[in-house]
C-alpha cells in the first residue's frame, strides 16, 4: 500500500486483471466499467467500508479530526485511493486501498482542516484520468469535491441506485461476517431476559447487554435499535433505554443492533416480567405468526412488497404502521426495504431482516425480528434466540 502525502505526484499504475481482487471491491470496477466511468467516488460510510474495508465511525458522525467525509476512489480495473486525515491512517493502512492518502497536521484546531482535505482529494485525483464521467454518492459528497471534480472536466453520474442493488446479493466474506453478527444479536437478546428485573432501570439492564458486545468486539461496540419498557414505551414503537424503572408485568421491547468488524446485525423479542396481559398474549400471538407466514413465504423471486403483503394479511386488525423488514450488511438498513410498493425481487444470497409489528396504546407493543439468508429453497434462520413472550 502506498502513502502519498497530500500535494506529492501520485504514481501511474496499472491493475487490469490483477489477481486476486476482493469481490467487494470488484463489484464496484465492475459497475465503474459498466457505466464507462472514468472512477467512482465513494463518500458513504458504507460504501468507503464495502469498496475499501476502511471501517468509518459512525456515532460522532464526520470525526473533529476531519475536512470532509472520508473518499474511496476505484478505478474501473479495481485500483483504490483512500483520502483520510492522519489520525485516521492507522485504520486506512489496515484496510484493503492500494493506496492512502494522509493530510492534516498535528496543531489540530491552529488551521482549518477543509482546504488540507480538498489538497488530499485533488492528490487521489492526479492519479487518475481528467475529464470523462465520474460516478457519485451525491447525498454524501461534499460540493468543494464535487467543484473540484467538475474543474477537471468531468460530469458527474449518481452511482446511488446500481451500488444498492449490486450489494444486494452478498459475497462468503460478507455472509460470514453477518452470521458473526447474528450471533452476537442472539447472546445479547439472551442476556436481555435475564438482566431484564423489576426495580432495575432501562439502562442498567441495557449496560448489561452492550457489555455482551463490547467483550466480543474488544473495544466498544457501535449499536442502533430500541430497548423499551412499560405500555406506554413499546406502544410507541421506537425509543432508547432511560432511566425508567421496570415494573413486574412490563412488556420489553428489545431491538438490538450492534456492529461488529462494519456489517450490522439486528434482532428483536417481546417478552414480559411476569404474568403477560391476555391481550399482549394475543397480540404477541398474531406478530409471531405473521413472521412464521413471512419466513414460510421467503423465497428468490418473491417481491419485497408480496413479502410484505403476505405478513400484513396474516396479522389483520392490529396496529402495523412500519415497514415488515429490511436488507442488512455494511449499512444498518440497505435496499430493499420489505414494505408496500417496492416491486424488487429477492435473491438467492441476500441477507434480510422480518420484523412485524403490531402496537396499542392500551397493551403495549410486541416485535419480533430474526435474521434470514434467502436460500435456493427458502428461508435459512441465522437468529438463534427465543420468541415466546
């Protein structure tokens, strides 16, 4: 791997058909020469980490230490530029670019960081052909990038749409690493039901999950989901843990998502501390067998919205006001969604997420969400925690 300082030559390379190129990086060159694009630009978190296996954080959002998100660039022979700041270049160099490209300083805070960045940028770009089309995240490239792009000649194309849909079908990299993902959902959705006491907190039971997560990772962990307690708190769909106290008869609602080497995993259980509301059975009832008629219906080729129509109809008269899953991988949320009107097949290989849900502010609310692989044949569970309320 190369290191070009910011403002030094790139060198001139050339990879056509180098062996040995990893087939995330490979569906990118592939969609680059497809489009007869002269480079992509990468700037999503998602995408930097899919192209490159440079792991972004994600909970502080674009690091103090940075001008601008950091940019994978691949060229349509599958060659990559990383532009990071220095700080960040431990991370870049354990990554799989070819070549990275530092800027910044140490006197943090006595310059501003921007014009290093655009500097950095415009030293990725010196290796690579000027004018032609170059391929773009515009939801996340920044317009001096994007300025710097068309100062060179070139027109920008949106890759937002081919790049979803090429990652929708995973690699065996990405399917080994999404199963250690639901492992870890499955140790922390177990140790939910035990930590889960009356006259403990949302968050002291919550500590007591994150932890399962944080040991297995070795550092702490980034998560997303919900944890809810209470009928008031799961009826309202959404929400992170407090400082509420659980009470004996409280629905949970633990959705965990934690992070693990930049894929997702997500899950979530219903379950009550005691004796459950004959209602809450009922409805817990109806959300499990939905998901059983999902699971049973999973197959290549179905919908995503004929999945999710199969789920709605199995569960009629019960508040359901989100969508029925999702895919998953280096993105919490990747494309497809399962909810009404998205006419996308499903793919032997994807990795999607079930999760019906059914809510009254009277009850409380009840989800349930397993991973799934999409088999030649079906559904294969990757989820291995219990369901019963």
């Amino acid at each position: 791997m190369n290191t070009l300082p910011a403002g030094d030559p790139a060198p001139e390379t050339d990879r056509t058909g180098a062996p040995g190129l990893d087939e995330r990086t490979a569906r990118v060159a592939r969609l680059t020469r497809a489009a007869g694009a002269s480079f992509a630009v990468l700037s999503g978190y998602d995408a930097v980490f899919d192209a490159t296996g440079l792991r972004v954080p994600q909970e502080l959002g674009v690091p103090f230490v940075s001008g601008g998100p950091d940019l994978a660039l691949v060229a349509p022979d599958g060659e990559t530029w990383l532009v990071v700041p220095r700080m960040r270049a431990g991370a870049a160099h354990a990554s799989r670019a070819d070549h990275v490209i530092e800027y910044g300083d140490d006197t943090l805070g006595l310059e501003p960081l921007a014009p290093r960045y655009l500097s950095g940028v415009r030293a990725a770009l010196a290796a690579l052909p000027a004018r032609g089309d170059v391929l773009i995240q515009p939801d996340s490239l920044t317009l001096p990038v994007a300025e710097a792009l068309r100062e060179r000649g070139h027109d920008l194309r949106d890759i937002t749409d081919p790049l979803r849909r090429a990652r929708m079908v995973k690699t065996p990299a990405e399917w080994a690493a999404l199963q250690r993902c639901a492992d870890l959902t499955s140790a922390a959705q177990r140790v939910a039901r035990q930590a889960a006491r009356a006259g403990r907190t949302e968050l002291e039971v919550f500590a007591d999950i994150r932890a399962v997560w944080d040991r297995a990772v070795g550092h702490r962990s980034e998560v997303t989901g919900d944890f809810m307690t209470g009928i008031e708190r799961t009826a309202a769909i959404v929400g992170w843990a407090t400082d509420r106290v659980l009470r004996e008869g409280d629905p949970v609602i633990a959705d965990l998502a934690p992070r693990l080497d930049g894929y997702w995993g997500d899950s979530a259980s219903t379950f009550v501390l005691g004796e459950p509301d004959p209602r809450l059975r009922a409805m817990h009832a109806a959300v499990r067998g939905a998901l059983d008629a999902g699971l049973a219906a999973v197959r290549p080729g179905i919908t995503a919205a004929a999945l999710d129509a199969v789920v709605r109809e199995a569960m009629p008269g019960f508040s359901y006001p989100h969508h029925t899953g999702h895919s998953v991988g280096a993105a919490s949320h990747e494309f497809p969604t399962i909810s009404p009107g998205v006419e996308v097949p499903l793919e032997e290989g994807m990795v999607i997420l079930l999760e019906p849900g059914a809510y009254d502010p009277e009850v409380g609310g009840v989800r349930l969400e397993w991973m799934i692989r999409v088999g030649a044949d079906g559904a294969e569970i990757m989820s291995d925690f219990p369901l019963d309320l």
